[in-house]
C-alpha cells in the first residue's frame, strides 16, 4: 500500500493509497494518532479510495507541539484540512473515532459519507457526567475556570461555554455508528436519539467497550468497515 507522510501547515499527516478522486478522512479518538488510519486503509485502498489520517493536538507527533487539544482550536485546523482536501479529491467521506467524530461534525459540513465508531454525540452530556462524578457544580466550574479530576480530566468552564454555543453540523449522509454495548463513557440512548434524525445504520457490539482493543474487538470492528465502506 502506498503512503506518504508530508504537513498541512503545521499539522501532521499521512496518506494511504494510491491516487484516487475518493479520500476518507481518517479522525483519530483520545490517545490515539493517525498511523491508526494504516489499518483501515488496508480495507478501502484496495477498492480504489484513499484515507488521509492527520495528528490531533496533544497526540502523536503533536505531544509536545504546544498546541492544545480543545474544540477552537481543532475547528480552525480542521477547516484548514478540509481546504486541502477539496482541492486534491471530489468525494470527501469521514471515519472517525470518538471526541474525532465530535470534531469532525462541529467543523466539517456533510460528507460522501462516514462511518463512526464509538462516537461523542453530546459532548455536553460527557462534560455534565463527568462534572457529577467529580462532584462538581456549575457555579463552582464558572467561580474556578478549571478544575482537575481524580479521573485525569481537566474540567473547564470555557469549554462547556463553547460546546453549547457551537452546535455539531447535521450531516445529511449516510451515517454508520458501531457503538459498543459496555461504553461506559456514551449512553445508547444519545446514540439512538441521534439516529432518529439521520440517514445511515447503528450497529451494537454488545461485548464491546469505548475503546476498541481486544481481538475480538478489532475483529469485529474490522469486519463492520468491511461491510460499510462502499464500493
């Protein structure tokens, strides 16, 4: 398989494949980098489409950029991304894990199509659920700005401000979500509500976990992008 490594601006990233008029954009999640995008480029290159993946800040080769890892930030980035990829490909779609898929719906308008995993739908939910596992308040976010976590969790009032003021785009595609049935971190329901109001497929591994790891796992996951990706 193809690859090339190379810089959009100051954001690094990988390409798989060889050339085509069809990119997927790989959107790694928490902990996570964009040689991930290897293996599902191992799927979907042979079908003729490419997978762009790209380093979010704070993670693979970004760790000690200085640049930090909060939706204004990523939105501007991302937005740079997508004016990359418009000039070099005419179909765009998005595979994205977790707070990935966040970023990719609060930055990018509607793709060919996306296949998300795990993905953060209401990132507000999260931030008010880890607020009540922390104890902590509203007003005693917006009085301290930001408050350290037992969980390895900063909360942050301007983040919480953000993501309420800068709604996720809905994306008028086909939408498949393989969500896992112990993720602890989304509950189904969000998934669900979400589902209601677009076009696509929801897909429960019920063994499965926010963090697809296991072989099992994997295996699964592999199997549902094989089903997925297209033609």
């Amino acid at each position: 398989m193809k690859l090339e490594t190379f810089s959009i601006g100051a954001i690094p990233a990988v390409l798989y494949g060889a050339p085509s008029n069809e990119v997927w954009l790989f959107l790694h999640g928490q902990s996570g980098c964009k040689e991930e995008g290897e293996r599902f480029g191992e799927i979907v290159c042979p079908k003729g489409q490419q997978v762009l993946a790209i380093d979010l800040p704070e993670h693979g080769q970004r760790k000690n950029s200085g640049e930090v890892l909060v939706p204004w930030v990523v939105d501007l980035e991302l937005k740079q991304v997508l004016d990359f990829m418009k000039s070099r490909w005419g179909s765009i779609s998005v595979r994205a894990n977790s707070i990935g898929a966040y970023f990719g719906m609060l930055s990018l308008p509607s793709p060919e199509r996306a296949l998300l995993v795990s993905p953060i739908l209401n990132l507000e939910r999260v931030i008010l659920d880890m607020m009540g596992w922390a104890n902590v308040t509203e007003a005693q976010l917006q009085e301290q700005g930001e408050i350290p976590t037992s969980f390895g969790q900063t909360l942050s009032w301007k983040y919480l401000c953000y993501v309420r003021e800068h709604p996720i785009h809905n994306w008028d595609c086909p939408i498949h979500i393989l969500y896992a049935g112990q993720d602890s971190l989304i509950p189904k329901e969000t998934v669900d509500k979400f589902m209601e109001y677009h076009q696509g497929k929801l897909t429960v591994l019920e063994q499965g976990e926010h963090w697809f790891h296991t072989p099992e796992q994997l295996a699964a996951l592999k199997a549902w992008e094989m089903e997925n990706c297209g033609d």
